[in-house]
C-alpha cells in the first residue's frame, strides 16, 4: 500500500490546474509585456540611451568601479570569516568572564545595522579627530556586521551537532581545542556552508552602501552614469548593466561554493569529521560489564553517531 501527502487529482481538478497555470503563464506575460511596452513608450530602448555603454573609456571605468567592488568585498570576506569563528568560539567557552563578553559583542554587532555603522566611522570619527578612508569605512562596517552574523551561524551549527561527536574526541584523547578543531568545526563548516555562502553574497551586495560615502564602487559609477544628460540620462539602462553584473559575480561565488561543497564531500577528512574519529578505537577495561558479551572482548568504534557503535 502506497501512501502519499495528497489526494490523487481527479479528472475536474486537472483541468482547473491546467486552467489556472494557463492563466497564470497569461498573467506574467500581459505583466511583462506591459512592461516592455512602457519601456519602448518612453523610449528606454533607444539608441541614445544604450550609446554610452558603446565607449571603451565608459567600460574602462565599470571594470575599475569592479575592481573597488571586488577589493572591499574580498578583504570584508575574508575578515567577516575570521571574525566569525572567533566571536564562536569564544561564545561557547565554558568560562563566563569569556563567554558573556563575547555574546554581548555579537549581539551589539549584529544590532547595528551597516550603512549606521558606516556613517558612523566615516563622518562620526573625523569629529574626534580620527580621519577614516573610504575603503576602511565599508570593509570595517561589513566586517562588524556580517561576521557577527556569521558567527551565530557557526554556534548554531557547532551546537546542533551529537554530542557523541564531543564525546567521542574527548575518548581517543583529545583536548576541548583538538575536539573544537578536528571534529566540531570541519562538520559544522560542512553543514552551515549554504549559509555562509549566502551571508557572502549579501556583504557583496552591501558593498554598494558604501557609495553613500563616496566609495567610488559599482552603484557609485551607475549613479554618475544615469545623470549624464548627453545621453538622455539613462538610469535603466544603468540599473540593467551594472545589476546584471552583480549577478554574475553571485552566480560566480554560488558555483564556487558548490565546488568547495563537492570537495569537501569527497574529503574523508571533512566527510567524517575528523580522520582521528573515523578509524580510531577506544580501550576498553576487562572489567567494564558493558563491554562483554558472553565472556568475549569488544572494542569500541567511534562513530558518527550519538553513542559508540560497539562489536566482537
């Protein structure tokens, strides 16, 4: 007997799925044909509009507008990583006057939201006398933020692990530091990548805050761009190109993590937690009542699983 989380369809609802995906499909076509109608109407489609992106000295200026975007973004990146695994580690210390600094730090970070802490280091400093670039505004804003948030994502992960995990390292001889390293981090790592991926995607998104600060980035240059009258002030038509660029660069950084996701998946090392808990065995005493049966000797396996698997 086949069991199933829906009713079968029966012939009337089958023909009014149809005809409501027939409307729909309708529906989003009249929409984008609306759209493009008024596009055209306004002549968003003309040749003056879409002139300026047929300079070399106009793309000379998105690729270096790129380059700044890239140069806050991989530095944000990498900080907001390192930044986030300390801020878990230390709220999972098992020392109060450690561990309660640290949530309250995260906490402060991750209320703040980007573009205030930004504003805040870039025209709040320079009235104690303290004068910050506009590159080190939006690196150190994205870096707060997100690796805050980065860092309840690790804790989350790191806890939602067995325990057996913990256990099972503390058995074979390792330290609360060799446990932390070996065994805990890499599965959480593996476990909460989609989620650090998606965090890394919204700090390069953020970057294009920092034209508020007169960060020369990508939404910066767009902006000189659509105010330029000899071209009809092409707004769209800059949205368009340097959004689309955007895109790819997401697109980009999603297929690098699904190739660091399929190489970790093939790494022993990453798909057990840890070599030490793959193949290790913990000695046993020839006293313990749990470990005989039928007066033979087991061993223990450590495992992946909550409790250590055990055979003859």
């Amino acid at each position: 007997m086949t069991s199933v989380l829906y009713d079968v369809p029966g012939p009337k609802a089958i023909v009014r799925n149809r005809i409501i995906a027939v409307l729909t499909v309708l529906l989003v076509g009249a929409v984008l044909g609306f759209i493009l109608y008024r596009f055209a109407l306004s002549g968003q489609f003309s040749a003056q509009k879409w002139g300026i992106f047929t300079y070399s000295a106009i793309w000379a200026q998105i690729f270096q507008a790129l380059g700044k975007t890239l140069a806050a973004f991989g530095l944000a990146a990498v900080g907001s990583i390192v930044l986030g695994f300390v801020l878990a580690i230390g709220r999972l210390s098992d020392h109060r006057w450690v561990r309660i600094p640290f949530m309250a730090t995260t906490e402060i970070f991750r209320a703040v939201p980007v573009l205030v802490m930004m504003m805040l280091l870039y025209y709040g400093l320079p009235s104690v006398g303290v004068k910050m670039e506009p590159y080190w505004a939006v690196v150190i804003a994205l870096v707060v933020y997100n690796g805050s948030v980065l860092a309840e994502a690790l804790r989350a992960g790191i806890e939602s692990l067995p325990r057996g995990q913990k256990e099972a390292g503390y058995a074979i001889g390792l330290r609360k530091s060799g446990v932390m390293r070996l065994i805990l981090l890499p599965q959480a790592v593996r476990a909460m990548l989609p989620v650090i991926v998606a965090q890394l995607v919204v700090t390069m998104k953020d970057t294009a805050l920092g034209f508020i600060i007169t960060y020369p980035e990508l939404l910066y240059l767009a902006k000189q761009l659509s105010s330029n009258v000899q071209f009809g002030r092409p707004l769209l038509q800059s949205a368009f190109v340097i959004g689309g660029i955007y895109i790819i660069m997401c697109l980009i950084l999603s297929g690098i993590a699904k190739w660091l996701e399929v190489r970790m998946s093939k790494n022993p090392r990453a798909r057990g937690g840890a070599a030490a808990a793959d193949t290790s065995t913990v000695p046993i005493q020839p006293g313990d009542p749990r470990l005989h049966t039928e007066g033979t000797m087991t061993e223990v396996i450590v495992t992946q699983g909550d409790e250590p698997r055990s055979r003859r």
